[in-house]
C-alpha cells in the first residue's frame, strides 16, 4: 500500500515537514490548507518541492461547511471551491477533502445536502478532481460514516466518494459492519489516527490528543481491515492532530509514522487471515512474527571504575556473585538465580560513549528469545538500524538494535549449542552462592522525558510485538507521574515506562540527571521476602524506611492479620492485592547515585501487577529522605 501523512500531523514549516515526510520513506502527502496559507511559495512551488522529494501530493484538505448551507449562500459555496479546484490544479493534486458541516444553520434535509454534494462533484469532474466526503464527529447534521455514506449514494456521482476517518469512526464508537459494504471505489481516501480513550469533548480529543496508529487504545485493525476486504487500495494516510507532535523533532515523528503504518498494516493482516480472507491480506505488509521472548538475559551498566566499584559492592551486598570477568574487556558479570547484570567499564566501547553522556546508567538490555535472528529481520523491516559491536575472538556477536534512547536492546538466542553467552565470553571467577535468594528479574522501569512516550510505546509494539497496559497516573509529592507498562506475550519482560511533566518529581529529576531516559529501577523476584530483606540487612544494603501511617491504613484497608502487619511494619515491606486475591509484597533499597534503586518483590496467587497503588508511598519516602540529606 502506498503511505501519506497529512501536513498538520508535524512540526515545522512547510519544506520542513516535506523533506522529513520524504525522508522517512512516504510515498506522498496530504496538503493541509493552513500549512499553504502560512507558506511564503506559490501552490506550484509546493508542487515542484514535492516532486523534487519524490512526493505525490495525494490530497487537499479541507474545505468546510459547504453543504446543506441557506440556499442563498450555494453560489458562493460553489464559487468558494472552485477557487480551491484552481488552487488544487496548481498543486498538482486531484482530491480534496470536504468535511461535513459544522455551521449552526446547516440543513437537516438530506435530499437537499445530497443535491448540493452532487453539484460539487459535477463541477469537480470538469477538471478531473475527486470530492470526498468526510463526517466529523462533531459535524452540526453529518457525524458518522455511516450517514456519510447514505448521503453519497444519494448524490450518486462518480466524483463523488467518502473519505474514512479512523479517529471519527472509533471516537464515537461507531457500528464498522458497514464498512466492509462501501465498495473500494468510492472510497476516495482513508485517513488515520490513534487516540488514547479519553473521557472529553469530541472535538477537542481529535485537535489535540490524536497519536500514530499502536500507540494509543483505538482498535484500528478492526477500523481497517473491513476497508481493505472491499477493494480499497489507496492510500494509507495518517492525519494527527497532537499537541505534542507539533514541537516533537520533525524527522523522528516523520519515522515513527512510517513505522506506525506499517504496524497498523500487520495488525490488519493478521486480523483479516483470522477471519478467513488471507488472499486480501497479501497487499499488506507482513514481517515475520516477533520472536518468542524468555526474559531478561541480562541487563548491562556504563560504569566508570569508581561508580563500576561501588555498584559492584551494592550487588555484593544484595547476594550476587561476582560470577565472571570478560576475557578481553573491562566488563563484570553479576549473577544471582537467572539474573544477570553487567557493569562494563571498557575505555573504548560503545557502554563508555553511553557514561560520558549520562554517567552510571544503564546503556543496554537483552531479551532472550527462541530465534534472534528472526527479532532481528523483523526489526529491520521496522527500519531498525542493526547495531555492531566490536567483538573479540572468539567471542559470541550478538544481533542488537537501538533503543529510541540509543540504549541497546540485545536479541540473544536462548542457549544455543546449550553453551551460554559468559562461557564463551567470560572467565569465571567466584562460585556462585545463594545469595537472598533471588530467582529472576520481575521488570525494569525507566524514566522517560515526557514527549517522548508514544515513541517508546511504538518501538516495543512494533519491533516486539509487546503489550501495552493502560496509563497509570500517580502522585508524587511535586507532581504527577504517568506510567504505562509495555510487556511481552508471556509477561517474562515487563518493562513500565515513567514520565512526569512537572518539573521537580522523581522522574524530573531522573531526565534531568541522566540527561535523558534512564533506569530507574530494577525489581527482582523473591520466593520469600522477608529472608531475604533479613539477609539483605545484614549484608548492609539501605533500605528506604516506610512511615507507619502506611501500615495503620493498610490495617484499615485488608482485613489482614496484626501479625503480618507488624512483619511487613518490622521489615518496610509494601503490600497490595487484587481483586482476585493475588498478592504483591515489595521492599525498596535507597537510591544509588541518585539515579536507580532496586526493589525486591515477592508474587502470590495471581497477582499481576507491580503494587502501583504504594508508588506515591515510595516516592514520598523518597523525597523526604532525599530532603533530610538535603538533595
Ligand atoms: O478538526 C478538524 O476540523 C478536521 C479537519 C479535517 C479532517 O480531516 C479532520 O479529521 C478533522
Ligand atoms: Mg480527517
């Protein structure tokens, strides 16, 4: 399928958006009046960088309350698009969009918006241009595709069609069976958007809220593949109209669109060979499934000695084995049950460019999975650039792409030859010991700047097919955090991604300190919290003090047994449960650097979660401790 994006959806000026737009890979662009309006160029100067970028401009967007106006006004109206036909000719374009009305004294009388449809469209045939017709969701008379439809057979012009608006459809939670009923040549454009569900005003939602396909909560495979079952073989256009996207950095959201599409087109596949009709699918772009993934194979620090020193001695203090030591680079393995942490301290290497920008920080993770190699084309085809990294001989190269932060993510073949990736990279050094007993890594949160949320959520669902749970918005004592978690098919990867848009929360300062996204903590997983929260006290490990407060509530709020609570009190360990009586218990150690900390978390039942409702809990220890030591 051939990919447009609409103008609006960017930032920038015109030639800007256009080169961007180019150079992520669209084949053409929607041409949103007011970006001409602003631009100091003739419409034929427009046409001619575009066709220097290799774009088509695909269509001409939009011309408002048209139909269904006081009779009195129809000459103008016409004489107003035929301006906007000139215009369109001097672009190079032969569709234009005309949204339906949304003027206080439009016609309620569908014969008469019908005829005055059918007048637009006979004047547009003159020069060859085809009219869609798109319902907004806010239109005065018009606001569903559905009647949208019925007033464009009632015109019944071959220049005549209906353009199809994802956001419009699905924002109103319209009926789609429809869709697959609209024959694919009168479809004159299909146009979309994501949007996170949002309890507001319609119009507002589209103007400032709308997303790339996959990154908001909008079903948009269901929205498309009924669209493609029936013929349409257009154009994939997204229209965003998003805040966030208009001072975003132009190329990169260009990037993410294309990607989106691509994402949106894999989803449409598969739900059309769900249903039956595969052969319809083939048009549609079709990367190899994500890999399987294992988990955390390990997760890798950019440490310099002093800072690779004390984190050494930290894990030490948390029952983890200096287990090995790279056999040509100044690179540590830590291990503990089948948890592995890095710290790599190589002068010249890819982890000491990733300290000397952000200090002790976590530049890369690696997830194990049944075929890298797949993961690996797979990504690509998202337009993932491979990493290469230098490797020593004989040892192991491991496939790597980049995170939207330049982090790595490694793809690593889960024991291949049944040799693991230390044996042929490391010597081992000391034996393993149990340690606290910690068997696994639960998950791993980051800190994001806040715009750069969407682009995260993109990468995980598309590069590796991972799942997004709904936004979490919690309180900090200097704001609010939002937090979204992105997780793999089986939940052996959970990863939740942290932003905050006030300036002196946790998660501020985290962006601030790295200067950009970072760790903010490791949890790892315990069969037995209360050993090891013992052990970890003797080894000398701070943990971070829970007021008692907290645990007076939790009295209130479980019906829990005096005992346990004064246990969990003795220990400042957190607790929650769900409605299915799964339980979460969770201590926190003190930061290190004041950059991430570690959390030791112990699952019962079915609990599923990661205790979100004691996050204000910690970051309010957090910051009062960070306050008595005047940070
Ligand atoms: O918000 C609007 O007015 C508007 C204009 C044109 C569109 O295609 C659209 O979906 C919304
Ligand atoms: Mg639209």
């Amino acid at each position: 399928m051939k990919h447009s994006i609409a103008t609006v959806s960017l930032s920038g000026t015109l030639p800007e958006k256009l080169e961007a737009i180019a150079a992520a890979g669209f084949d053409g662009v929607e041409i949103f009046e007011n970006d001409l309006l602003y631009f100091d160029g003739t419409p034929a100067t427009v046409r001619r960088m575009c066709a220097d970028l290799g774009l088509e401009i695909m269509l001409f967007q939009p011309f408002r309350d048209f139909e269904g106006g006081p009779r009195e006004r129809l000459a103008r109206n016409l004489d107003r698009a035929e301006r906007k036909f000139d215009l369109m000719q001097e672009l190079g374009t032969d569709r234009i969009l005309v949204c339906s009305s949304v003027a206080q004294d439009t016609s309620q009388d569908d014969a008469l918006i019908a005829d005055d449809l059918r007048q637009l469209a006979e004047r547009a045939a003159r020069r060859d241009i085809l009219v869609g017709y798109e319902a907004l969701a806010w239109g005065r008379h018009v606001h569903s595709y559905r009647h949208a439809w019925r007033l464009v057979q009632q015109a019944d012009h071959p220049n005549l069609g209906i353009i199809l608006d994802s956001f419009h459809t699905l924002a109103i939670r319209d009926d789609l069976s429809l869709l697959s009923q609209i024959p694919g040549d009168k479809i004159v454009f299909v146009q979309l958007a994501d949007a996170p569900l949002l309890n507001m005003d319609v119009m507002e939602w589209s103007r400032h809220f709308r997303s790339f396909p996959g990154q908001g909560d909008f079903e948009l495979g269901a929205f498309l593949a009924p669209i493609i079952a029936s013929g349409y073989r257009g154009p994939l256009s997204l229209e965003v109209f998003n805040d966030g996207f208009r001072a975003a950095p132009t190329r990169l959201t260009a990037i993410d669109g294309l990607r989106s599409l691509r994402y949106l087109e894999e989803v449409t596949a598969r739900t059309l060979r769900a249903e039956g009709a595969g052969s319809v699918a083939d048009s549609l772009f079709s990367p190899p499934p994500a890999a399987d993934y294992q988990g955390v194979e390990f997760l890798e620090f950019a440490v310099d000695d002093d800072s690779g020193a004390r984190l050494g001695k930290l894990l030490q203090q948390f029952g983890f084995s200096r287990a090995g030591q790279h056999k040509s680079k100044d690179v540590t393995l830590y291990q503990q049950g089948d948890i592995n942490l890095i710290l790599n301290a190589e002068p010249d290497s890819f982890a000491h460019a990733f300290y000397v920008s952000h200090g002790p920080s976590l530049c890369a993770a690696a997830f194990r999975t049944d075929d890298a190699q797949q993961a690996l084309t797979r990504a690509k085809l998202y337009g993932c650039k491979p990493f290469e990294s230098r490797v020593g001989p004989n040892e192991r190269h491991i496939p790597a792409v980049r995170a939207p932060d330049g982090s790595l993510q490694y793809l690593v073949a889960a024991n291949v030859d049944g040799d693991s990736i230390y044996q042929s990279d490391f010597d081992a050094c000391d034996t393993a010991t149990p340690g606290l007993g910690l068997t696994a890594l639960d998950h791993f949160a980051i800190g994001l700047p806040a715009e750069t949320m969407d682009n995260w959520i993109l990468h995980f669902r598309a590069i590796f097919d991972f799942a997004t749970e709904h936004e979490w918005t919690l309180p900090d004592p200097y704001g609010l955090m939002k937090s979204r978690v992105v997780r793999s098919a089986n939940n052996s990867i959970r990863i939740p991604l942290n932003i905050s848009e006030n300036r002196n929360t946790a998660i501020a300062r985290s962006v601030s300190t790295y200067k950009g996204s970072g760790l903010q903590h490791i949890a790892f997983a315990s069969d037995d919290i209360f050993a090891a929260v013992v052990q970890a006290r003797v080894g000398g490990v701070p943990l971070l003090d829970i007021p008692d407060n907290y645990y007076d509530d939790l009295l209130a709020r479980f019906s829990l047994d005096d005992d346990f609570v004064a246990r969990l009190r003795q220990h400042n360990v957190l607790y929650d449960r769900d409605a299915g009586g799964g339980e979460f218990l969770h201590v926190y150690s003190a930061p290190f650097d004041e950059r991430f900390f570690f959390e030791i978390v112990q699952r019962l039942g079915s609990y599923d979660q990661y205790g979100a409702a004691n996050a204000p809990v910690r970051l309010a220890a957090q910051a009062q401790r960070r306050n008595r030591q005047g940070g």
